[in-house]
C-alpha cells in the first residue's frame, strides 16, 4: 500500500493547475469569438513605441562676454547673371506689347529717359505742364558692426530754383550789428530774446529759424514749439556767417530721410526743361551721396521719378552721379 500524503499534495497540484489553464484557455476565446481588440491595452502598445528624448541642437557661439547667442544663416542672394531666365519670372523680356508686369522684371531706364517719359505721359494723359517731378529713392543706411546712419535733414542749393516765392528765415542774435545785417540780406525777422515770446504765440512765424551759437541757451522755450525746425549745426542753420546762410535758406531746397531710409521730395516742374530737371536731380543726388562715409559704398539702393498725375519709373542713378559721386564723403 502506498501512502496517503505525497499522492495527495501532488494531486491536489495537478487539479490548481488544469484550473488555471482552463481560465486561461476560456478569456482567450471570449476574446477571439467577441470580436474584442487585442489583448495589449493602448497604454502598453505605447511603451513599445520608441521614444526621441533629444531635441536637435541650434548652432549657437560664444561671445567675449562668455554669453550665447543663436548663429542666423544668412539668405544668399540668387543670382540670375548666368540663368536663361530670372529666378520666379517668366522670361527675361516680353515678346509683345501686352504683358503682365510680375512675370517680369521691372525696366529701369536711364535719367534722361525716365524724364522724357515723364514728359510724353502729360502729353497724353492731357495732365497740367507745370506739375511737381519728384524722386523716392532708398538708401542703405547700415554701417559695420551693426551701425547705421542716424536720419538726417538738408537743404541744398538747386541750380534751377522751381519755388516763384522766397523762403522766410527768422534770425536769433542778440547782436544789433548782426541784427542789421541779417535784415539787410533779406531776413523776415532778426532779433533777441524778445523775439521767443512773439513765435510762441504765433505772432511771428517763418519757414527757416536760424541762431548764433551764443543765443542757443535761451532759446529752450521754443523747442517743442519749433520741433524740428529749431535751430540745430547739424540742420546748418546755427553759424556765425549770418550772410552766406541767408543766402542758402532763403533759396535752399529741404528734404529729409523718413521711415529709416526712404527720401522723397520734389526736385523741379515738369514744364522745365530736361537739362535743368537733370541739373537739379544730380545735386540732390551728390548731397544724398555725401552724407555717408567713403569706406561705406554705395548708398542709393533703388531710385524712382514720378510726376504728380503719372505712373512711377525706375531709373538708374549711376548715370546722374560722377564715378566717385557713388562713394559719398564731401
């Protein structure tokens, strides 16, 4: 006879083990006869997916200070020197006389041209003769190292004056003789201190505010009411030449850079003629041209004319300026 015990622990092992099996063997047909998804749960398909735990590195560089600063690449600018057509245009001219403009690049004509175009446009559109010519031209202000030119005001002398009428200049000198002078040359108004009272309160006014460096200090009061029309050496109209800056301000011509880089200003009539509008067009070309430095190229970056009623046309200022006129520098 075998004993009892060891048959009984193994039997009762044997039975625990079929029972487990045939839970198992059941949820697994429930599952497949069901229709139910598959037995890995969303959570732990997603623990099978491979993970990126870096991020990609932007080039960055050091500087003296031992910060860092993001490295910018920088847009290379296409050149179409030596393609059968330029870059996003359809071809480089139009074969007929009808066209759309964006499928092509834009003409620019020579001074000349573009004036005589100018000219041909109010003959036919049947536009006034004596319309205001105006040029809109674009400067590049950047210096090295991140520097620009600071927007400036000036006032020229045109060789052919278009303006009939002559500019008020207001002279501040406490200087009788000064005073005198001023009057004699043709200033609307010339005096002292007691002249701050009568502009702020509109009773005097002028085109042209011009000092003595002395007198500077006094005139603080009229900052704000002057702007930028008070009396500044960079604008010119702080000298001690009393005669020869009347002379310029009475007939000069103002213009001044605006939005950072842009002149626009009138620079003769249409009823003039082309040599006098080139005359005219090539000094304010020239004094545009020497406010930047010698070393710092080329400044105009795009030059436009355009008359009061007509359409603009690009022009090319190389052919107004001297071959050293580009430079800029006095």
């Amino acid at each position: 006879m075998f004993p009892h015990g060891p048959m009984s622990a193994a039997g009762t092992n044997m039975a625990a083990f079929r029972l487990t099996l045939w839970k198992v063997t059941a949820a697994c047909s429930g599952q497949l006869l069901g229709g139910g998804g598959p037995l890995c749960t969303a959570q732990s398909a997603a623990r099978s997916l491979p993970v990126r735990t870096l991020a990609a590195v932007r080039a960055v560089k050091k500087d003296k200070k031992g910060g860092v600063e993001e490295v910018k690449k920088e847009k290379r600018p296409i050149q179409d020197k030596d393609r059968h057509k330029p870059f996003g245009k359809t071809a480089w001219v139009p074969v007929d006389d009808v066209f759309i403009l964006k499928y092509y690049p834009r003409t620019v004509y020579g001074a000349a041209e573009a004036i005589q175009m100018l000219k041909r446009f109010q003959v036919l559109d049947f536009t006034p003769h004596n319309q205001p010519v105006y040029i809109d031209l674009k400067l590049d202000m950047k210096l090295e190292k991140k520097k620009k030119i600071d927007p400036f005001v000036s006032t020229v002398h045109l060789p052919h004056p278009f303006k009939t009428a002559i500019n008020r200049v207001l002279v501040f000198t406490e200087d009788p003789n000064q005073a005198r002078e001023a009057q004699e040359n043709g200033a609307a108004a010339a005096g002292g201190a007691e002249l701050i009272q009568q502009v702020l309160e509109d009773e005097i006014s002028a085109d042209f505010y011009l000092a003595v460096p002395e007198i500077l200090p006094k005139l603080l009061p009229l900052k704000n009411k002057l702007r930028k029309k008070f009396p500044k050496s960079k604008r010119g109209t702080v000298s001690t030449n009393i005669p020869k800056t009347l002379e310029l301000f009475k007939t000069g011509h103002e213009y001044l850079v605006e939005s950072d880089c842009y002149i626009r200003t009138q620079i003769a009539t249409l009823n003039m003629t082309t040599e006098q509008i080139s005359g005219n067009l090539q000094t304010v070309l020239m004094d545009v041209c020497s406010h930047r430095p010698p070393s710092a190229g080329p400044f105009i970056e795009r030059a436009i004319m355009a008359s009061h009623t007509s359409e603009a046309v690009w022009f090319h200022h190389e052919d107004v300026l001297p071959h050293l006129g580009q430079e800029g520098g006095k």
